[in-house]
C-alpha cells in the first residue's frame, strides 16, 4: 500500500476507531428513543470533530508537520489523502451511526401498528439523516480549519465546536424578528408549522448556511494548507497558558537576603489556574450559547418541523457535561506536552500533593461548570417562562426529593466525566489523544458495566445504573489516575496497570452484581418461609380483586370483605380505556383509613361490592363475547394492554391479544392455548409475566422476555413453578405487582420480572410477606 | 623512528595556510622523511577526509597538486602513489624547512638567554651525541 | 544540469516575527559543490532562513532561488533534489527504523540501499526498533541516514550536532563527508548551520555569519584564515602602542594581544618596532572568528 496512505490511516484510526464505536453503540444507550436524533446528532458532531482536529493536530503535536512538507510531494497530494480518508471515515461512521439508530427504532417498537412514538421517528428518520449530514459537515470542516488556522489542539476544538453552534442560534433568533416581516411579503402562514412559506425560506436558507459554512470550511483549509507555514499566526494568542507556565516556574524575586516565603501551594494552584485559562474563555462562549438558546426556546412554534434542533435546543443543558469532560483530558496531558511534567516532579513537593492539588480543582471546576451552571441558567430560564421540557416545573420542585435526587445523579456525572477526562490525561502526551482515551475508557466502562450488571436500559437519570458500578467506578479512576500520574515515566507498566486493574474491577462487578442480582444471600434462606394452620381452602375460596389503583379487595368466604390501600412511592397509572367502568372503586371512594381493614359481612359495603362487581364482571364478558372464559380471568387488574391470560370455563388456560378485544367486531380476536392442563383457577397478567393458579394450590410463572414478540413464542414459554407451597388460594394483582394468598391468611407479593437484556432476571426465591389478613383490624 | 617518520597528518587551523596546501606541504614531508616510500599507496580521498574530517574536495585539490607537481601518481582502479622517479624535495626546499627548525631554536635560546657560543657549542654537543648513538648501533660491541 | 546557477540564491531575504525581524536583508549565494556553513548566534535567524528555503516559511520581502527555482512556485522539483535534517528531529512514534526510513524512500525517485544497509550498520541502528525509543543521538543519526539515501544534489543540516556526545559529531561530519559526498563531490552541495563550529572546521569551504538576522561576514575559509591574524606580543617594559586599524586590541601590562583583520603586516611592523621579546603570530580559527564577531560587528557599525 502506498506508504503515505498507510501512515495517514495511521494517524487517524484511534480517533475514527473511538467515534465508530461510539457511533454503534450510542442509540442503544437509551431508555427510549425519543431523544435519540438529538443525542446521535450531537455525539456525531463531537466525534467527526474530534477526528477532523486530530487529522493535522496529530502532526503538529508530534512534530511532524514541518518535516511532511520538507517531502518532495505535493500538498495538493498530501490534501487528497488526508482529506480523502477523512471523508471515507465520516462516511462510513455516518451510515453505521444511522443503521444502528434504525436497528434501534425497529427493535424497540417492533411490529406495533400505530404507536405514535415509532410513526414519529420513521418520519423524521429522514430528516434527521439528513440534518445530521448537515453536521458532519460542519464539523468536519470546522475541525479542518480551526486546526490549520490556530495550531493548538484544544482552542481549535472549542472554536469549532461554538461557531457552527453560535451561527445557527443566532441564526435561528434574528429569523425569529424576520418571520412576521417575511410572512406579510410571502403570504399568510398557514396553521400548519412547517409548511409556513415564510419559516420554510427561513429554514432552506438555514441549511444553505449550514452547507455554505461546511464548504467554505473545507475550501478556506485547503487554502490554508497549501499556503502552510511551519508557524502559526494565532498561536500566540492561545498560548497564554505557555508563557505565564514558564514565568511562574522561576521563583518569585524576594527582598535580597536572598529568602523565599515558602509558598507551594499557592503557587501549584495558581499554575492550574493559569492552565485552565483557554477553558475559561470558551465556557464564556458556551454560556452565551446556552443563553441564546434559553432565548429560542421562549418562541415555541420556532423550531416546529426541525425535531433535531428542537431537541438540541431543550435539551442543551445536557452538552454541558462535554465540558468537565474535556477540563480533564487537558489537565496532565497538556503539562506533558509542554514537557514540564518532569520539571514539576523536581519541585520539593510530594506528588501526591501536587496531585490533589490538580486533580481537586478540576473537578470543583468540573462539577461547578458541567452541573451548576446550567442548572442554575434552566431555574433562571423557568422562571421566565423559557423551561426546557426537562424541568417542567423546576422552581416549584426544588426542594423535592426528586429534584434533590436528580440534582445528585448531575452533579455525579459531571464529577464522573472529569474524573474519566483526568484519568484518561494521565495516560496520554496530548490532548487529543487523552481525550480518544477518556471517550473509550468511559464509553467501554458505561457498556459493559451496563450489560453485566444485568441492565439493559441505561437510564442516565433513573435507577439504571447500578450503584455497584459507581462505587467501583468511583474508586478505580481516581486511584488509576494517581498511580498513572505518579509513575508516568513507565509505559509499558502503565498499560498493564490500567488493563489488569479494569478486568479486575469489572470481574468484581460481574460477581458483586450477580450476587446481588442472584439475591445469592438467598443460598442461605430457607426457601420460603412455612405457612402456618389453613384457615381457607379451594374448596370454598376467597375472591380476590386488584384494580389499577391500588386498592386490594378480598372477599371471604363468610361474606366479610377484607380491603386495603397499597401506598407506592412511584404512582404509575396508565389510563386504559374501555376499562375504566369495570374497575372503578365499586364504593365510591374507599372510606379506608391507613391499613387493612375487614368488613363484616353483612355490612352494606360488602354486600354491595359482592354482588355489584360480580354483575359488571358478568355483563361486561358477555358484551365483549367472552363467554368462554372464566370471570376468574378478569379478577386481576391488568398492566398490559397488549396480551392477557385467561381462564376458559373448562379451566384451560389461554393467552390472547389484547388490544382486539377492544373492538367488539373484531375478527381477529386470537386466542391461544397455553399448555394443556385444564385446571387452572386464576391468573393474573403484569407486564412481562403471567401467574397462575393450579387446582392443586400450587403457583406457576411465565416470564416472557422482549424477545417473545408475538402470542405463538409467549405460548411455547414453559412456565416455573413459583415458590414451594402448594396451598395457595388465590391469586391477584395490585399496584404491579402480583399477590398471592395462602391458605392461612397471608398474602405474599411476587414482584414483576423486567427482562430487556441478555441476563434474564430470575423471580425471586423469597416472595414479600405482606401480611395475614386475619390480623386486620375491626 | 622519530614521530614525523609517520603518515599522521594533521590540519593546523591557525596556521592561517589553506588547508589544501598544508596536505600538500606535509605529505611532501612525508615523502622526504621516509614515512612515505617510493611506490606506496596514498590513503584514498575518502578515507583521509573522514579521518580528517575536512571536506572531500579540499584533499581532492590537494592530491591533485601533488599530482600537477609530480610527486604523486594515480593509477586508475589502484589509487595514488608515490612517484618513483622523482625526488620530493629539492635541496632548497629542504633547507626552507631545515631553516625553520634552527630559527625556532634560536629564538627559543634568545629567550632563554643563553648567547652564541653557548648555543653552538651545545649544539655540537647534541650533534656529536647522536652520531655515537648512531654508531653505537651499527657497533654492537660499543 | 546548469553548472553556473548557484545552487541557494538569497537575496535581501526579510522575514518577520509579529514585531520582530527574525531575517533582516540577507543575501548569501551557495555555489555548487561547496560545503557552506551557516553560523550564527542562537536566535539570529538561521533557522528561518533555511526554512524559507523549503518554502516552510514565506518571506515577506526579498527572494530565495534554490536550484534557480523559486521554492514556493516550484516546490516539489526543489525539494525532490535537495534533503533536509532538521533542528528537531520528529518521527511516527509507531514506526520503526526500517518503516520510517521506507517511509522517507517512497517520496523519492532514488534511493540508495547499500548507502542505506552500510549506514545502519554504523550506526548500530535496529530497523526493528520503533522510533519512540530512541535516544537524542540516534534520531539525528536515522534523520541523516533518510537524508544521504537519496543521494540529493543540496543536504540542508540545521544544527545537526547540538545536543549530541563527541563521538557521535565526529561519527555525523564523518558520515556527511563519507557517504554523502560519494559519488561526484562537484554535485554535492552542504548547507550546514550550525554554532559548534570547530567541528565543522575542516568541512567548510565557504561560510556565512548572521548575527539579528544580518549578514555579517561572508568569505572562503582559507581566506578568512589567512586574513585574520591573532599577535601575542610580550615586551620587556610597559609600552603603548596605538594600534590604529586593529579589529581588537588587549593590552595587560608588558603582554599585548591585537587581532587583525587583513592588516596584520602593517601592525606587525608596528609591534616591531618597539622590539618585543617574544613575538607569535597565529590565523584565527574560524570557531574564533565566529566568537570575535561581535567585534566585527561594532567596527563596521
């Protein structure tokens, strides 16, 4: 292979090699989808900007820039490779970025007809593409430039990643004056956003921009390159941090006795200071970017039509985390470049305390700048009216437990990402490099943790991530960072720390995780606790109603009604039409004070509920034409609006489709066989699983995975058989979860089994103890 | 036998003489003092300039002199020789350098004070004192 | 080939620094076949000037003319006949010797691997072994090696020695005199700057100093051996002379030191007449021509 060719693909494989994974595996990050164009778009950006910088910052930093256009070759040669290969790169990372995302729609929406969510994004799936396109222009270009023009990898990096961001903003607010005025020239809007003749000149003419800086971009750096010098015009104007580095190295003039005060610290510190200064003057232009965009956000039919921008804008506070990320790749990396490192560790200060004193700055820095900040500005926004969706009404949740909460998970992740960016500094001479490393580390580290510790939704706000994988993660970087920084001369070691120590952590995630997630705690439970003296049968046994809210009603067999409330943290009420008359609260509205409560049977509230519930049960399955099944079928509250079991009047149990029933002349209600027995009491339908009650008193559980799509693969599922007793006398749910009660008044909860990943969750050998309702009171 | 009996050629950068002239002169010397005879081969351009450490071109220019004075031969594919024939040095050439030696002596005895008859007669100490050596090693019985 | 066209043409030759003239107006020529050295104090501008040679800096005013071309117009015929060894030597830390030295080859029309094997074997370079870990020495040492395989018509060396233990200097001038100058001497050009000069003494045909970015001498070597004289004298009492014409004069007591720039006969013929008792007179090196070039400077200022 051409020789110039193999070295230019070379230079450019880490950073390409870092975004094409990212690229894969980012849509699959997400809980749902539904942020997934801005996210991709944003992390597209970020990454061809990372490779288009490291295209020529690579030669620079190694020095070899001079020396490759000492070679008797001609740059417009030069210039075809690199930009060639720059080009195929982008390309490639593009489609394979955009046929994850579409695995990604189909897989998490597959094959249900109507779901809005899914019809949303097929839509737009094409606009997206092509906006996304639109960035990695601009973000190939603006690498391509700001490289060439400033020669300092970090500067370069911010500029064009502020300057598309700022024009288009800016764009986007001044067309904002430009509507009205445009509208009475070109013609009345209309009421449909986006087919508004005047935002649609609006918009082509914001994407001719986009093009027009893309290009001009490429165009001004092939000019720049070809007119290259072995200096650089701007550089002076960034390297701030290198001049006053080297001033501050030489020790201060005292009186001339010739006696320094011995100040270490003072000085160490004002050395961060001053290397952080570059950082500083682009979170400035940040700032401004995120106020422009609280600004857009205050007209809410601007960005109609646009989703991508739309999200961008709502959710920019998010891209504030690329900020402590990027404060820590500079941190060690940019003192080795400048070749001080070796000076500092000559200094009669211990390296841990020159340590701590780099590593706890950056991260207040970090933390202040990722997470404060733009929490701050979105309460500032709110209160004027131009809230992100993310905080519907932050001002008035401040002091909530789940702001509170969430505010910690930020504010964790910024203090995260500068951790990863310091870690990955100490393992790199630059910039660029340290921040490839810091994307790979932290990315790798969110993956795989992620899929081993069982989760397969990662939800950056939610309970996703597994504390396990924090801790670990917050005890693995800081110490790898130290050790690296502390024997940065070795580099053979240094990998094999750093490699051995991860496959350590994550093997002892991977064993902490499956413990806990296997409950292996267990091993040493008995199985189940026993259940006391019978005091119902299945000669005579009790019915038990659920219903959405989460109120459990149990009749007796001696008429008496045994009700109580169950309060859950989380409230979680899904409207399901149609089913609303059948579960209402046959009283009204419970007179339940807290606890369970027993009704004497003769009382007008048992009475009523017995007999008024049974008569709706009925006549409802006989509008639906569901004579066949059992009213045990219906006992159950139901969590899912695809699929339910039932029980057939010959007690065979069925599973069927849900969604049809809904139609009353539906010809394709479809019903299925599960199994063969024919008896079966009762059954209950969550979300992913389906309980039932045998003959024999014993309790059976399907656990259908995502994978068991349709009622053929959930009917070939063989069931469990769930816990050990086998006097159990009725079963229900409630609150989503499944309750069973045995044969000596105890109620005993199953919880409900999410399965979204490789690692199926096994139910849980220890059922909940709720309570004996014979302990009820009254 | 004594040191200027070698080829060891040396490059006098204060002498103020351009350097090829310098070759030129000391490997005349060398001709004439025995440390190069009659048909041996000079050292090659290459190898006398790394060894030097001057430029090719000036040992270039010097053996060419060599060559334009006649002293030397260059047999294409063996190298430079020595020229057989010819004797290097004329007898005032000789005497130049003779006479250089002897007014360094002279000077060096003005400095030291010693006055002219002390000067000739330790000279002809000297002188009389390496013919007996000389003899000396012709006779081994002495 | 064009025997008469210079093989480096400067002229007027002006380059900024933001507000400081690294190159202030200087001409030199380089004929071919000579070894021209290009001295000058840290900072004068000698790396700019060579950089402007390469066309990896333009220059604001003047002209340069390598091979009779203009590097900027013509910028790979220029480079594909002359090589280059920089101040600060800088390789693909992943290559390795070999790769980096087929690398450099694959630019190059020629290419000599016996030159290439032999030298390597000098060296006691390891073509396996990757750039990263090389020492200071040896990287200059495989720059050079890039730089005579070729075999270019013009080898432009920027401080090539600094930095590097003696027996490596003496192995890098052996090695430019030896290898590179194999083949026709004629059509071999050097352009070497450089402040450890002494080195380089023997090597040198012709030199240029610079001093802020200023020509200041320009001569042959012998030439300005022969023209600058040192005269120690010592008297037998204290005597004053006036030295009229003498580029520097020290006098302590009954010792007196002149250096003279091409009058030294008349001076000499000066000193003698006070009768000195000791009288020695010596060429300057050009190592100590380049150190009394300060004097140079305030006598023709």
């Amino acid at each position: 292979m051409n020789l110039l060719l193999k070295k230019e693909v070379r230079l450019l494989l880490p950073s390409a090699a870092t975004v094409l994974v990212l690229a894969i595996v980012t849509p699959w990050l997400g809980r749902s989808p539904y942020s997934l164009f801005a996210i991709i778009t944003a992390v597209l950006f970020f990454g061809l900007l990372l490779m288009a910088t490291s295209s020529f910052g690579r030669e620079i930093s190694a020095g070899t820039f001079s020396s490759m256009l000492a070679q008797p070759v001609e740059r417009r040669r030069i210039w075809r490779v690199k930009i060639g290969l720059l080009a195929l790169a982008a390309a490639l990372i593009f489609a394979v970025c955009f046929a994850s995302c579409f695995l990604r729609i189909h897989d998490y929406w597959a094959d249900v007809p109507g779901n809005t969510g899914a019809l949303y994004l097929k839509n737009n799936f094409a606009k997206a593409a092509g906006t996304g396109a639109l960035f990695a222009l601009m973000a190939l270009s603006g690498g391509l430039w700001t490289t060439l023009l400033l020669r300092h990898a970090i500067a370069s990096f911010w500029v064009a990643f502020m300057v598309p961001a700022g024009v288009i903003v800016l764009e986007l607010l001044v067309d904002a004056q430009l509507v009205s005025v445009l509208s009475a020239i070109v013609g009345e809007s209309s009421n449909m956003p986006g087919q508004d003749p005047a935002r649609t000149v609006i918009y082509c003419g914001m994407i001719a921009l986009g093009v027009a800086y893309g290009i001009a971009g490429i165009v001004f750096s092939w000019r720049l390159f070809l007119r290259a010098e072995d200096a650089a015009r701007f550089g002076d104007l960034f390297s701030l941090s290198r001049e006053r580095v080297s001033d501050d190295a030489a020790p201060a003039k005292k009186s001339s006795r010739g006696v320094r005060a011995w100040k270490p610290v003072r000085a160490l510190l004002k050395k961060e200071f001053q290397l952080h200064t570059v950082s500083f003057l682009f979170v400035g232009a940040f700032l401004i970017l995120h106020v422009l965009a609280i600004l857009l956000r205050s007209d809410e039919t601007l960005l109609n039509g646009f989703p991508v921008l739309q999200s961008l804008v709502q959710f920019f506070w998010v891209f504030w985390l690329i900020v402590p990320l990027i404060i820590g790749c500079m941190v060690v990396a940019e003192e080795r470049k400048f070749g001080v490192l070796e000076n500092q560790f000559c200094l009669p200060v211990t390296r841990f305390g020159q340590f701590i004193l780099k590593v706890l700055p950056t991260l207040a820095f970090g933390i202040i700048v990722g997470s404060v900040l733009p929490l701050a500005l979105e309460i500032a926004a709110s209160s004027i009216g131009a809230s992100s969706s993310g905080f519907s009404n932050i001002k008035n949740e401040l002091t909530s437990w789940h702001f509170i909460e969430f505010f910690i998970k930020y504010v964790g992740a910024a203090a995260g990402l500068a951790l990863v960016g310091i870690w990955g500094s100490t393992l790199a001479k630059n910039f660029l490099q340290a921040t490839s490393i810091a994307i790979a580390g932290a990315g790798a580290c969110v993956v795989i943790g992620t899929l081993i510790t069982g989760k397969y939704m990662f939800r950056l706000f939610g309970l996703g991530l597994p504390i396990l994988a924090v801790i670990v993660a917050a005890v693995v970087f800081p110490w790898l960072a130290w050790r690296n920084y502390k024997f940065f001369a070795e580099s053979e070691r240094v990998w094999r720390r750093n490699v051995l120590t991860f496959a350590g952590a994550l093997l002892f995630m991977f064993a902490g995780s499956t413990a806990f997630y296997h409950r292996a705690w267990e091993v040493f439970l008995r199985a189940e606790p026993a259940h006391g003296a019978a005091k119902l049968s299945l000669e005579n046994p009790p019915k038990l109603r659920g219903n959405i809210g989460s109120v459990l009603q149990i009749v007796l067999p001696d008429g008496r009604v045994w009700a109580d409330t169950f309060e859950e943290k989380y409230r979680h009420n899904p409207r399901v039409r149609g089913f609303d008359a059948l579960w209402q609260n046959p009283f009204g509205s419970l007179p339940v004070s807290q606890g369970p409560q027993i009704f004497p049977a003769d009382s007008d509230l048992a009475a009523s509920f017995t007999k008024k519930t049974e008569d709706i049960t009925l006549d409802w399955i006989r509008e639906k034409n569901l004579e066949r099944f059992a009213p045990a079928s219906f006992a159950g509250s139901i969590y899912n609006i695809q699929w339910q079991g039932y029980i057939g009047n010959d007690g065979s149990l069925w599973i069927g489709n849900r969604f049809d029933l809904l139609k009353t002349d539906s010809a394709e209600a479809k019903y299925l066989q599960v199994g063969t027995e024919t008896d079966w009491l009762g059954v209950v339908t969550l979300l992913q699983q389906m309980i039932a009650l045998k003959a024999d008193g014993s309790l059976w559980q399907w656990n259908f995975s995502y994978k068991d799509e349709t009622l053929e693969k959930k009917a070939r599922v063989t069931p469990a058989r769930l816990g050990i007793h086998n006097d159990w006398v009725g079963v229900t749910g409630v609150q989503f979860r499944a309750v069973a009660l045995a044969a000596d008044g105890s109620l005993w909860m199953w919880p409900q089994s999410y399965d979204h990943g490789p690692l199926m969750k096994k139910p849980r050998k220890q059922p909940k103890r709720l309570g004996n309702i014979f302990d009820a009171a009254r | 036998m004594t040191e200027d009996n070698s080829m060891l050629l040396q490059i006098d950068f204060k002498s103020g003489s351009p350097v090829y002239l310098q070759l030129v002169d000391q490997i005349r010397y060398a001709a004439a003092s025995g440390g190069l005879r009659a048909g041996e081969p000079l050292p090659s351009i290459r190898a006398l300039a790394e060894e030097l450490r001057v430029n090719r071109n000036t040992i270039a220019r010097a053996y060419e002199e060599l060559e334009r004075q006649g002293i030397t031969e260059s047999i294409p594919g063996k190298g430079c020789f020595l020229n057989e024939s010819q004797s290097p040095y004329t007898k005032t050439a000789r005497q130049k350098i003779l006479i250089k030696k002897i007014d360094e002596a002279v000077v060096t005895a003005h400095h030291l004070q010693a006055g002219r008859e002390e000067f000739l007669s330790l000279a002809g100490d000297r002188l009389n004192f390496f013919e007996r050596k000389l003899k000396g090693k012709d006779n081994p019985k002495n | 080939m064009d025997t008469n066209v210079p093989v480096i043409g400067i002229q007027n030759l002006t380059r900024r620094y933001g507000r400081h003239d690294a190159v202030d107006g200087l001409s030199l020529t380089v004929r071919r076949g000579k070894c021209y050295g290009f001295f000058g104090r840290n900072g004068a501008g000698k790396t700019t000037t060579i950089k402007c040679l390469l066309n990896l800096l333009r220059p604001n005013s003047g002209t340069v003319r390598v091979f009779g071309l203009d590097p900027q117009k013509h910028e790979t015929t220029v480079k594909a006949r002359l090589t280059y060894v920089p101040d600060q030597v800088a390789f693909y830390p992943w290559m390795t010797v070999g790769e980096t030295l087929e690398y450099l080859a694959s630019f190059r029309a020629h290419w000599n691997r016996d030159t290439e094997a032999d030298l390597l074997r000098r060296f006691q370079l390891d073509p396996s072994k990757k750039t990263q870990g090389l020492s200071k020495g040896q990287r200059t040492q495989l720059a050079l090696i890039g730089a005579i395989c070729p075999g270019p018509e013009l080898l432009v060396l920027d401080e090539p020695t600094s930095g590097l233990d003696p027996i490596v200097r003496r192995e890098f001038i052996e090695t430019v005199i030896g290898a590179y100058q194999s083949g026709d001497p004629e059509q071999r050009t050097v352009f070497v700057s450089t402040h450890l000069i002494s080195e380089f003494e023997g090597l040198i045909d012709e030199f240029t100093i610079i001093d802020q970015g200023r020509e200041l001498l320009t001569m042959e070597s012998d030439a300005a051996r022969n023209r600058f004289k040192k005269i120690r004298a010592r008297f037998s009492q204290e005597t004053k002379l006036g030295l009229n014409g003498a580029l520097r004069v020290k006098q302590g007591g009954r010792e007196l030191e002149v250096l003279a720039d091409g009058n030294s006969d008349k001076l000499l013929s000066e000193i003698k007449a006070h009768q000195p008792e000791e009288l020695k007179v010596e060429a300057l090196s050009l190592e100590e021509i380049f150190v009394v070039s300060d004097v140079l400077k305030k006598s023709n200022a």
